[in-house]
C-alpha cells in the first residue's frame, strides 16, 4: 500500500513535465508528420513533398549544405575540445574554475548576437577586415565571411565551448593510478591513451558528436542574420515555408522538417552503433 502511494505522487510530480512533453514536442511532430503526407489544397495522402524534395536540386541542395557544415564544423569542433577538455583536467583548481566560467558564457553566446559579432570583426567593412586592408594582409583583405567559411566558422565558434564543457568530465575517469600503473609497464604515451584514455572518453566523444550534429543541423537565427535566405540550408527553408510573404507551403515544410528529424535520427544511431562496436572490440 505505502509503495502504491509513493508511485501515486511521483506520477503526480510528473504530470506537468508529461504535459509539457505532450504539448510542445509529441503533439507539434504529430502535426507535422501529418502534415507531411498531405496534398497541398486537396488535403488528400500523397508523397508528393518527398518527392519534390528529392528531384529538386534547389532543396538538394539545401540537404548537401547542411550535412557539409555540420559534420565538418562538428568534427572540427571536437577536435579542438578535446584539447580544451584535457587542459581543463590538467589544471589546478583555480584555473579549471576560471575555465569552465569562461566556456558556459561563450556557449550561450550564439545566435543573432553572434553572428552581428563576426559581422563587426569580419565582415565587408569590419574590424579585421580594414586592418588587414591597411597592413596588406591578403588573407583577411580578401575574406568574404558571406560564404560556406563564414557560415563555418561561426558554426564552429559556439562548437567548441560546448563540446568541451560535455567532454572534460569524461577525463575525469582517466586516474591517476591508471597513469602510474602504464608507466611502470613502461607504456609509451601513444599506448596509454590509445589502449587506455581514448577507450575511456571515446563514448563521451561518441556522444558529444551527435550533440554537436544536431545543434549544427538545426542552426537558425545566426546563418539567418549573416545570410538572409541567400544561403541554402535546411532551417532557412524549412522556415520560409512555414514563414512566406506571398506563399506559405506548410505540407511541404513539414516534409523537410521531417527530413531534418530523419538525419539527426540517423548520426544519433550511427554513433550508437560505432560505439557498440567498439565496445564489443575492446
């Protein structure tokens, strides 16, 4: 009776977190699955947005943008915080405090602000742009932050701080005594981390991956106010569907919404299959 009555008020604890879920994510994807399937005017079953998307090189093309930039910005991303979770586990307990404060106000520092940001540092007639017009630095004279590099390089920016912060607490389980017991074996650095430290945070990194991925994947506001819709990436369109002056395409908005749903889906399960792999390896 008593466990009965415990189970009762943990339900009830979890009601408003349920509705929360049932409101703003289940019944917002119901819809737009739903949607996805229906023929624009008609409302009729089709698979007529699916196939728009993939006979049409103007969304094409937006698929191949966003897979580029993400998996490129994510693996840069992580090799960077890699070194950063290592510094971290490395220092002393003022520095990784000064640290860890650091990394979680640059990764709240995204969006509109951080793209007006890179606009006043590297844009047309930026900061870094007019010095280096002035001190004939060719390299940023000539560099355009309105393509593919500048949308990379602001993608990787917010990247970093965040893969580090998620990455430095699996070095953590990297003991000391695991160190002394190489050293004494007269492991070399190469063998203890490839036989020791990587088997430990490679889940970590595994994970921080897919994050990474997704976060990228679903990048708005900041290629947004860098780029308007003059770049092709998933968000931007699936956006100006939902969004149009003229026209609004929800059906096919929500075909792309699922598209985007389906990659996220597909890295998380690519990355969960590698690492069973590997532990089944080791």
């Amino acid at each position: 009776m008593m466990q009965r009555n415990e189970k009762r008020k943990y339900l009830v604890l979890l009601l408003p977190f349920a509705l929360l879920i049932l409101l703003f994510e289940l019944l917002p994807l119901a819809n737009i699955l739903i949607n996805s399937f229906l023929e624009p005017g008609t409302g009729g079953i089709t698979f007529a947005n699916f196939t728009t998307i993939f006979t049409s090189d103007y969304y094409l093309m937006s698929i191949k943008n966003s897979l580029f930039v993400s998996l490129l910005s994510a693996f840069i991303g992580i090799a960077i915080a890699l070194l950063g979770a290592y510094a971290i586990h490395t220092a002393g307990d003022r520095m990784k405090k000064l640290y860890i404060t650091t990394l979680n106000m640059t990764s709240n520092f995204q969006g509109i602000v951080l793209a007006f940001a890179f606009i006043l540092l590297l844009g047309n007639s930026g900061i870094l742009t007019t010095l280096g017009e002035k001190w004939n630095l060719a390299a940023l004279n000539n560099y355009d932050l309105y393509t593919t590099s500048g949308i990379l390089i602001t993608f990787i920016y917010f990247q970093i701080p965040l893969a580090t912060l998620l990455l430095y607490p699996s070095f953590d389980g990297i003991k000391t005594e695991y160190k002394e017991a190489a050293s004494l074996m007269n492991a070399t650095t190469w063998q203890f981390w490839s036989k020791i430290g990587l088997p430990l945070v490679l889940p970590s990194i595994f994970g921080t991956f897919s994050v990474l991925f997704s976060n990228a994947l679903a990048a708005y506001a900041t290629p947004y106010a860098l780029l308007g819709n003059n770049y092709a990436l998933l968000p931007i369109r699936i956006s100006s569907m939902f969004t149009g002056d003229v026209v609004q395409q929800v059906e096919l908005g929500s075909a792309l919404s699922i598209v985007m749903l389906v990659l996220m889906s597909t890295m998380t399960l690519i990355s969960n299959s590698l690492l069973k792999k590997f532990r089944k390896g080791v």
